[in-house]
C-alpha cells in the first residue's frame, strides 16, 4: 500500500467519529452562546442578593449608634461613621434622610440632587440605578426606629460594577469549558465505540456481585471502577437524605404521598409481640386500653397513616372475642384505618419463647444492666416454633408476592429468614429497637450464629445508632462466613445481601391546641397527690425494668435531699412505673427492692403530711402520662442502658410553654440527639443529684432556650421522617432489584 492509499485509509477510518464529533462541539458552542444573557442574569441576581444581606449587616451594625447621634445632632461623628464604613472597596456611598424625604446627612460620593423622598416611601426596598452616579449601583433603604417610633431612613449605596466584569470572565471561562466538555465527551465516546461493549458490562454486573466472573477473572481495568461506583451511589443517597431533612416537613400526608410516590400503594405488613390495642373485660363490658411501649407508641401512628395490616400476640382476655374469623378486628376503635391480625399462643409457648428466651435471653444479653441472660433449649425451640407460626401468617396475609414486611424487634431475630424462604421477593426490614452488644458478649448466646442467619434475611436492618450497627456488622464478621462492605455498611452472605442502616426513632408530634392548658395540669395533679402547688415537682415515667436505672434515681433524688435540705418539704418526686413482665423473678425483685426504697426514703425525710416519693406502679393511659408530663418542672431519664428512650421526647413534645428540664442519661439513644438536655451519668449518684439540683434552679430564660431548641429537633425529626427514611430506602432497594432483572443480575451490593 503507498502512502496515498495509507492516508485515503486512515481518513475512511475517521468518518465515522468525525461525524459524531463536529455537530457535538457545534451544538455546545450554540449551547453556550445562547446561555451568556442567563449567566448575566444570573450574575447579577446573586449579586444583589448578596449586597442585600450585605447592607441589611452593615444598617444593622450602625443602627444603634446612629440613632442615637441622630437624636443629639452631632453631625461630627455621624459623618465620621458614614465616611469610616465607605472605606469598603464595594460600599460607595451614605446618606441618612429624614421622615420627610430631606437628606440630611451624606458622604461626598452621594449625589445631592436624588430624590429621597421616593425611597423613604419604600423603606427595606432595593434599587438598581446607573444615571445618576455615573456608573451601576444597589441602592438598599434601611429604616431607623427609635422605641418603635420611625426616626428616618438610611441609604445604602454599593458599587456593582464589578458585576459586570465578573459576568465578562465567566462568559469567557463558560465558553472555554463548553469546548473542553465537547472535546472530552468525543474522546470517551470514541474510545466507547471501539470497545466490546456487551463484553464490558457483563463483567462489570458480575464483578459487583461476586467479585469474580463466571468465566475466569474480571478484565482488572473495570476493578478499580467497582468502590468508586459503589462509593458514589452511597454518597448520592446521603445527600437525597440530607436535602429531603432539610427541605420536608414530614406528617402523615406526606408518608402517605412517599407511599404513592415510592411504594405505588404496595401492601406494607408489621410484625410485633405487643400489639397497639389490648380488648379486655371490664366492669362496663369490653374495654380497650392500649399498652406502655415505646414501639407502639412509634408504630401506630405510622399504620393509621399507611392501612395497612399488623400482625401481633393477642394477649388480651377479651381478644377472641372481637375478632372475625380470619382473626381480624379493624383499629382504632370507633375510627378504624388498618387491620389488626392477632396470633395466638399457648401459655407454654408464651412462657418460652416471650418470658424466657426473649426476655430472659436476649434482653439482658443485649443491654448492658448487670443481669446475666439465662438461656434454656426448650426456650430455644418455643421461640422457634412461635417465629414460623408468624411466618405463615405474614405469608397468609401477603396479597402480593413482593409485599413489604417490617419485623419489629427482638423477639423476631428468626423471621426474616423464614419469610425469604415463603417469600422469596418480599422486601423485608427488621427494626431492632434495643441496643446490639459487641461481639465478645453476643458470644453469650449459644445460638449466636443462628439468630445472626435469621436477621440477615432481612433486605434492610435497622439500629437506632451507628454505634450500634458497626456492633452488628462487627458481630457478623467475626462468627459468620459473610463479605462485610464497611464503606456501605452492607452484609453480602450466600447470595443475600443485607444492608446494616441507623434510624434514630421518635414519636408522633402533638397536634397543638388540643390539651388543657399546663396551668390546668399543674392543679389537677397536685391536687390528686395532694401537693401544694408552689412545690417543685420532679418526674419519671417508665416501665418497671432494670434497664432504666429506677433505683439510681431514687438514690440520686436521696442524695440531692441530702445536699440540699432547703428542698425538703418544697420537693417531690412522681415515679410513675408500669408494671412489666412480673412473672420473671428478676422483675418481681426488682418491684420489690422500689417498693422498699421509697419507704426508706419517705420515712428519713417525712415532716407531717409530707412524704418526697410518690410511687404508683399502674398502668396510666397516653394522655394521664401527659397531665404529668405538663405538670412537671424536671423529668429524669436515667437508664442504665437504652436503645433510643421516647420518654424523653414525649415529655419535650408536652411542654408546649417552652418551660420543663429534662435530665438524660448519656446511655440512651435520645442522649446523641438532644444536646441541650442534662446529660448525666446514672451511676454517678452524687453528679445526677446536683444536676437535679440544677434543674429545680435554673432560671427561666435557660429552661426556655434549651426546650425550644430539643422541641425544634423532635417536631422535625419526628415518627413520620423515621419511617420515611426506612421506605425510602426500601424503594430505591426494590427499584434495584427490578434493574438487576433487566440486566440479569442484581445491584443490590451497590
């Protein structure tokens, strides 16, 4: 071949990507010039925005001082502020008028024939003039008021010819970016083009699922795409998070518009042990009483607002006798939105798999409170069989063969991989509501690796903390063969991949208005109890259980007694208890030992008819707990050991007058969230009882900075963005799953 036939040769070679390449950079350059009268726009939109902001600092700045110096007409000093503030390269003059339009006082740059009394007219108004200055300025008025009384207006003028030079450099830097962008975009995509495309992909798809194509190793130039992919796609999800915190406000109407939105009305399943309404048998017929959980209480409102069916033990006496046939019953009584589907157990199988490995097992295994678990293997094999009986049901419910499952808490550990056996396709998240222990103390538990199998066959698990999901990850890599992605807190074990995701929970916030007033509360409790009104009223609400540090606080409430006997006969505590799991030993102990440190306390520190603890060990309803909630000038929170805590948020969302002080323990959830709280150590006896202390004293001003800052987080972060953010996850997971179909694999690891 000579050399014309080489050159004839190689220029048939280039049509092809020629004729790609020349419209491509033609079309930019068109792009680009069509877009300069924008970025001009733009430029200057920005730019008087931000002189606005700018004048409205500097107007604000002088406004005190200048008022001031107005009123004694010391022209002297007031000019010598004006020419002080124009020493700014940008802000080019100053003129102060009076309420009747006259300038009274001006800088020399400021032209003495404008018209002032147009922009007097128009005070906090902006103005882009270029006549009579002799080039372009902002103009911004500022009124001055003295005791709310108008004074005049001062005049703001900045220098925005540097606009227009900014605008001419970014024209000239748009332009050259486009050329850039077109010549690199033809490049790739003639590089693209001689690639074996399919080839590419496949091993891409299969790289990202198991690390190794099926037909030999991965080509190594598409490994080092494989982190940046994955790292890129967790990045874009934290930002949709963050910008969705920052710019919704989450209510009922809007899961049910993320429902629409991300779920297209996909049938949604709840699994629990405790169930959102108890039917029993009282003196009127059958009443209706709705239990002392955190998880209801975050539940509940989520399934008023979806419709969907929850699946819980109905431990009622009067349970069987409201439901239908198929063990439905419609809920809340009297304005029904969702479907109750009640399991029913045996009372060894309750003893089993409820009392003992439960809550005899995994609750003391999983919070740090001193007990030690006790597991059995016949409490083992009931919580087996009470795990695949609430399999079936999630099956016999789904009316679909994907529908979305969300398994609540520990007594479940074994659900989620039953119902990937049922329900290959179902979208399953499993919320743990308790914390997760490191791996030395999960080596407790002798059925370790068959509870961590059973939870990673979940598409999504859920922790309050991210202390808490690095625990469960941790726990996984060290006792099961499974490939632990730390950079997307992902679980990838014989084909199913898990993702480990905090969700720190809340509750529902009040709708304002609806309560009596906390005047009202504070008379209607002190009154019952039989405490003069002017006390100082301290409060705890919990169930009666270990975990929350009841005695510590009972110590701590002595000890500040101690410390500070002009609080005794002016100070009372209410610990409101509700019964809990009184058929464990370690729980009738417990009541017993409450029972009998009140007595002491009441008996050292009695005057008269005045005892300092009031303890009721009773079941109260929502809104009793919220007459104490309003009624109280301290709530302490001291558990030894919590996963979230919604006490503590319940009792900021009741103080609707901005007054009230809650002392946390720094081993809650709720503590990484609501810094403006007490924090406190509940072992460190001495340290809660000053701050007790502290809270009784605290002037009003601090107690009302501090509730409206907490009351601010939990309105905003309340129940409805929760279970937002647990959907929303779940749909991206399940719009993945569908490309992975279409793509004959599944991106799920990304």
């Amino acid at each position: 071949m000579n050399a014309i036939d080489k050159i004839m040769s190689g220029f048939q070679g280039l049509k092809i990507p020629l004729r790609f390449v020349l419209p491509l950079i033609l079309s930019l350059a068109v792009l680009a010039y069509l877009m300069m009268p924008l970025v001009d726009k733009l430029t200057l939109h920005w730019t008087i925005r931000d002189l606005d902001m700018r004048s409205e600092i500097i107007a604000r700045t002088m406004e005190e001082p200048l008022s001031e110096l107005v009123k004694q007409g010391n022209r002297g000093k007031v000019l010598a502020i004006f020419n002080r503030a124009i020493r700014d390269e940008r802000l080019f003059a100053i003129a102060y008028c009076d309420k009747e339009g006259d300038i009274i006082y001006r800088t020399n740059t400021f032209p003495v024939d404008l018209d002032c009394e147009k922009f007097v007219k128009e005070p906090g108004k902006s103005h882009t003039i270029r006549d009579l200055f002799k080039k372009p300025v902002h103009l911004k008025t500022y009124p001055l008021t003295v005791e709310d009384q108008p004074l005049g207006t001062l005049i703001l003028v900045h220098d925005i010819s540097y606009a227009e030079r900014r605008s001419a450099d970014t024209r000239k830097y748009l332009f050259f970016l486009f050329l850039i962008i077109g010549l690199i975009v033809s490049a790739v995509t003639i590089v693209v083009a001689h690639l074996s495309w399919r080839k590419w992909t496949h091993g891409v798809r299969t790289f990202l699922l198991r690390g190794k194509s099926r037909e030999g190793p991965v080509p190594a130039e598409i490994k080092p795409l494989v982190a940046d992919l994955r790292n890129l796609l967790r990045s874009l999800d934290e930002d949709r998070r963050l910008t969705d915190d920052l710019t919704v406000t989450w209510n009922p109407q809007k899961l049910r518009e993320l429902l629409r939105k991300y779920m297209r009305g996909e049938q949604i399943l709840v699994v629990s042990n405790r169930e959102p309404y108890i039917h029993v048998k009282g003196e009127a017929g059958i009443e209706v009483s709705r239990p002392a959980s955190g998880l209801v209480t975050a539940i509940e409102p989520i399934m008023r607002a979806c419709s969907g069916t929850w699946i819980a033990h109905g431990s009622g006496a009067a349970d069987r006798d409201v439901v239908d046939a198929h063990d439905h019953v419609q809920v809340p009584p009297g304005k029904e939105q969702y479907t109750l589907r009640r399991i029913w157990l045996t009372a060894a199988e309750e003893q089993g798999y409820y009392y003992g490995f439960s809550n005899e097992g995994l609750w003391p295994l999983c919070h740090i409170a001193h007990i030690r678990p006790v597991f059995r293997s016949e409490d083992w094999e009931c919580y087996i069989t009470v795990n695949r009986r609430f399999a079936e049901a999630v099956a016999e419910e789904a009316k679909t063969e994907d529908p979305l499952v969300l398994v609540q808490d520990y007594h479940f550990a074994l659900l989620p991989e039953m119902l990937r056996e049922l329900l290959p396709r179902a979208t399953i998240i499993t919320f743990w509501h308790i914390p997760w222990p490191n791996p030395e103390a999960f080596n407790i538990c002798p059925w370790k690796e068959e509870v961590l199998a059973g939870l990673l066959g979940s598409t999504i698990v859920g922790f309050h903390t991210r202390f808490h999901c690095r625990n469960f990850l941790s726990t996984v890599d060290r006792y099961l063969e499974a490939r632990i992605e730390q950079e997307t807190s992902t679980i990838m074990r014989q084909g199913q991949l898990t993702l480990v995701e905090s969700y720190p929970i809340s509750i529902q916030w009040p709708t304002e208005g609806n309560w009596p007033s906390v005047e009202e509360c504070r008379k209607e409790i002190c009154s019952f109890l039989d405490i003069p009104y002017d006390s100082f009223i301290g409060l705890g609400v919990d169930r009666l259980d270990y975990t929350k540090g009841i005695p510590e606080r009972l110590r701590a409430v002595e000890r500040m007694l101690e410390l500070y006997p002009e609080m005794v006969g002016r100070f009372y505590f209410i610990q409101i208890a509700a019964p809990s799991r009184s058929t464990l030993q370690d729980y009738r102990n417990l009541e017993g030992y409450v029972r009998d440190m009140v007595k002491d306390i009441n008996a050292r520190f009695q005057k008269g008819s005045y005892v300092p603890v009031i303890l009721r060990i009773a079941h109260h309803e929502p809104e009793e707990i919220n007459k104490y909630y309003r009624a109280a000038d301290v709530c302490l929170v001291t558990s030894l050991h919590d996963g979230m805590n919604l006490v503590a948020k319940e009792y900021i969302a009741a103080r609707d007058d901005e007054q009230g002080v809650l002392l946390l323990s720094q081993f809650t959830g709720a503590a990484h969230e609501l810094h403006e709280a007490l924090i406190v150590n509940p072992y460190h006896i001495e340290q809660t009882a000053e701050m007790l202390y502290r809270a009784l004293t605290m002037p009003e001003n601090e107690r009302r900075d501090r509730m409206r800052s907490m009351r601010a987080l939990v309105k905003d972060f309340n129940v409805y963005r929760w279970a937002g953010r647990l959907l929303i996850d779940a749909a991206r997971v399940r719009q993945r799953e569908r490309l992975s179909i279409r793509l004959g694999g599944t991106f799920r690891g990304l």
